[in-house]
C-alpha cells in the first residue's frame, strides 16, 4: 500500500511539481487556523493605548515639575543655608546633573527603539510592548528607591529603554485597526496625549511631591502602569500586519518540510535524505554560543537589510528630514519660550501662560489635524499639503507674534500660530507607517523617533542657548529660530510632488492575517463573532 501511495504521489513527465502552489495552499491553511485574539474593539485598543501614553508622558512632565524636580540646597553670605527639595535638593545636584536626567531618559529610548523594531520580526510585537512595559515599570520604581545621582540616572535610562517598545510599536497596532476614513485621526487622538501628558503630569508631580514626598510620584506611576502590564501578558496576543504569527510560522516549517520531504522521496532521493539526516545530527551538537552567535548574526543582517531599504525610500527620508527641522523649533519653544516671553514681555506668570497655551493648541491642533486629513482623504500626497500648509501659515503667525511689542498681540497670534504648528502631528506619523511595507512600519517609527530627537529638540536647546550668548537679544533669537519652521514647511512642500505609494496594503515576505475593513463594528473574534473575513498574502 505505501508503494501504491508513493506511486499515486510521484509527478508524471508531463507535469512538473510545483511547490510554490503547495507551500501558498499551506500558508493560507496555517494563517487561517491561528486563533485570533478576544475581548478587545478598535476603541477599547485605542483608549488602552491612549491611557497608556498618558502615563508615559506624564512620567517626563513630573520629573520636570517643581515637586519632584525641586531646587538646590542654597547658602547665603551669611551662612544661612536652606535644605533644598525635591530630587535636586535631596542628591545636591548641580544644573548640568539635573539636565543629565533628561539626556539619560533620552539615551535609553534612542538606543532601544531600533532594538525592538527589530525583534518585531521574530517575537510577537504585542509581547514585545508587555516586555518594554515590564522594564518601564520597574525602572519608574528604581527611581523612588534612588540613592544617588548615579542610581536614579540609570534608572531614567531603563525608564527609556522600557517606553522604546511602546513607541515603536504602538501606532503600527492603531493603523492596523482604526477604520479606513478615520485613520489619521486616530493617530491624532492618540499623540495628543503627548501635551496632555505633559500638562498632567506638571500637576501631579507639583501635588505629589509638595504633599507627600517626590518618590511617591514615581511609585504612583508604576501602580497606574502595573494592569497594563499585566494585560500585556495574559491576553492572546494581537497579530500586527505584516508579520507571521509564532503558530503559524511553526505550522508552516513543518508543511514546507513534509512538502519537501514527499517530493524528494518520490524522486528517490533516499541518499539525500541521509545526508540531511546526517547534517541535523551535527548542528544538534554545536554549542549554544554558536547558535546565539549565529542567531545574533542574521538578527543584525536583517536589520542593517531592513535600514538600506528604509534610506532609500525617499519619500520617508524627505518626511523625516522635515519633521527633524520642526522638531528643532518645538523642543527650543518648549525649554526657552518661558524665558523668551519674559524677558521680551516682562511676563511675570511666563511657565503658565506658555505652559496653559501649548496645552491647549496642542490638544485641539493635534485632533484637528488628524480630522481635516480624513476628510481630504488620507493619501500622501495629501498628508504632505497638510503639513507645508499648516507649517507655513503657523510659521506666519509665530514669526509675527514675535515681531510686536503688545504682550496681548504676541499671545493672540502665537497661540493661533501654535494651532497651526501642532496639526502635523497626525499626518507626518501617517507618511512613516503608509510609505514602507507593513513589516518595516515598526524599524520605520523607531528611526523617526530616534532622528528628531537626535537631531531635532536634542541640540536645539544648546545651540539656541549659543545663539542668545551671541546675540543677547532674544527677541532676534525667538525669530531665527521660527524662521527654521519656513524651512520645514518647504521640504514636505518638496513631498507633494514626490512619487510616492501607499504600502499599507503590499504584500510581505510573512504570511498575515489581514482585517476586513469593510466591517469594522468589533476588531477581533468574541463570543463566537468574527470580526470579519480574513486574508493571506505571501511575497510570490
């Protein structure tokens, strides 16, 4: 019988084997019997999402506050000395070890974005934020437990490292699931969040640590994250497009291998066999040094592989380098404007009016952004009209604040000009994850995050500093650095007429579950519903 059946199998000379087709007929078999995960609708993802970018931000908005950050013990003339507060007075920290925390924050979440979008491709992206939530969480508790300068700046760089994931990963996962019309304004609502969290967290962290002390701030953070962990663990995982689930990948070595096998022993390929037999009983022997080394190896040639195509994609490069020039205005507006209206205007509240003014535009701009996008139809081209459009007139507006002497004009036309400025939130995330293929969307977010920063509101800050020294006027300062937002403007402009691709929908080298979106009522299968029909794509 097991001749016969090896007859029946065997090809005849007139038609040839054609294991592409067999291993696409497996692919589609395997993706479609992998269990999709319950409980969760696309809002239910972005609240969960959004909340959880609140706590990050609020984080970098409280150790900024007067609460935790305190002030330095001082000493007068006479010998009176004064304790101090907060983490600066408890460490006796100087200015330059107070800036160091924020560069650590900074160290950690510029190294490790690139980490984890590169292991997107081969563990479960889902797990991989619980993981990067797991490390954030303990590290927010280190910095309550801190000793000394030393102790609490390694801390700050973990807290770093843990947020890499989340911000790498997370707009993929909304992108995926947010409906077809409403896409950008979904990633608008959900970075948002960004001044928002800010804002929060000057508050917190001011009633926090004037109430009780500044490590209570740290650990209330950690308890706020602690179910989102948890979370992040105990549920089935979510699939991201564009990257094979582990079930799946499993299933499909083992049919590509029987494929494999049946045909060569239909061909009569028995000394084959034993060769391989042979040379899986030597690999079996080599050492876990040579295994990791070799697995560190293809991890670190994907990824340089991965980096070549996302540089020569232009349109990325072109989004980017703009979003790196505003970046450059934000970061500087957000550390000097304060001082800059203070000494221009004589504002004697400064923190609170630009404060209160960022908050607001920042929130309605942002969402406005996203909302106006949609309904323009979210393609490229129309996310880089958007983004010269609103860069310029914002750019108008700010560099005319300045030149008045009337605080009540500046304030009128810089809150409008902030508006403007803040709409590009939404559509300059859209271009990152629509401009490369599903499986680069991750790698592509990681190294934008990594690019403005440090390149963007990294050494603005400094160099602006250098500028005012020089020109000790900061009115001529606060309006060559706005000029540098009519620069922006113009390289997204250069993106109008840019060829360029949707590639939400291309096809990847991984086998994927893709999400009808013709129906979008619930996000993914719950009490015997199915949240729509499924796909299968394979790279031919």
């Amino acid at each position: 019988m097991a001749q016969e059946e090896a007859k029946d199998t065997k090809p005849s000379s007139t038609e040839e084997p054609n294991p592409s087709r067999e291993t696409q007929m497996a692919r589609s078999s395997t993706s479609l019997s992998v269990p999709s995960p319950s409980w969760f609708t696309p809002k239910r993802l972005l609240v969960i999402f959004c909340i959880i970018n609140l706590i990050n931000y609020v984080d970098r908005g409280a150790i900024a506050s007067n609460g935790v950050n305190g002030s330095r013990r001082t000493c007068t003339k006479g010998g009176t000395c004064t304790s101090g507060s907060g983490i600066q007075g408890d460490f006796n920290l100087n200015n330059f070890e107070d800036g160091v925390l924020s560069s650590a924050f900074m160290v950690g979440l510029l190294v490790a974005s690139p980490i984890f979008a590169s292991l997107a491709k081969s563990f479960n992206p889902f797990r991989l934020i619980g993981v990067g939530l797991s490390v954030w969480t303990v590290a927010v508790v280190g910095c309550g437990f801190s000793f000394n300068f030393w102790s609490i700046t390694i801390c700050r760089m973990l807290v770093g490292f843990g947020e890499a994931s989340f911000i790498s990963l997370a707009a993929p996962f909304i992108d995926d699931n947010a409906p077809v019309a409403q896409k950008t304004a979904w990633l608008a609502i959900f970075y948002m969040c960004i001044p928002t969290g800010y804002a929060v967290g000057y508050v917190y962290g001011g009633l926090v640590g004037g109430h009780f002390n500044w490590r209570w701030a740290f650990f209330g953070e950690a308890i706020l994250m602690f179910p989102f962990v948890v979370l992040g663990y105990v549920m089935k995982p979510l699939q991201l497009k564009g990257f094979a689930p582990a079930e799946s990948k499993k299933a499909l070595t083992s049919v590509e291998k029987a494929v494999s096998e049946d045909q060569e022993m239909a061909a009569g390929n028995d000394g084959t066999l034993a060769i391989k037999e042979e040379l899986n009983d030597k690999s079996s022997k080599q050492s876990s040094i040579s295994r990791y080394a070799s697995i560190s190896l293809d991890q670190f040639s994907r990824f340089m592989k991965d980096m070549k195509a996302l540089l020569v994609e232009k349109v990325y490069v072109v989004n980017v380098l703009g979003y790196i020039a505003y970046n450059f205005v934000i970061g500087a507006y957000s550390y000097w404007g304060p001082k800059a209206g203070y000494n221009i205007y004589n504002m004697t509240n400064a923190d609170l009016i630009f404060g209160g003014i960022t908050i607001v535009c920042g929130i309605f701009g942002t969402i406005a952004g996203g909302f106006i996008l949609d309904r323009m139809t979210s393609t490229i081209p129309n996310a880089f009209k958007l983004l010269s459009v609103a860069t310029f007139l914002g750019a108008i507006f700010c560099f005319s604040a300045f030149c008045f002497k009337s605080m009540y004009v500046f304030l009128a036309l810089f809150a409008i000009g902030e508006l403007l400025v803040f709409a590009t939130q939404g559509p300059v995330n859209y271009i990152c994850l629509h401009c490369v293929k599903p499986s680069m969307r991750p790698l592509s977010m990681a190294i934008s995050t990594v690019s403005i920063h440090l390149f963007g509101d990294v050494p603005s800050s400094p160099l602006v500093g250098v500028l005012q020294d020089y020109i000790n006027n900061w009115r001529e300062t606060a309006l060559i650095l706005t000029a540098i937002l009519f620069i922006a403007a113009g390289i997204w402009f250069i993106g109008i007429f840019m060829r360029s691709v949707d590639r939400f929908n291309e096809e990847s080298g991984h086998p994927t579950i893709l999400t009808d979106r013709t129906n979008m009522t619930p996000l993914l299968e719950g009490e015997g519903k199915t949240a729509g029909t499924t796909e299968t794509s394979a790279e031919p």
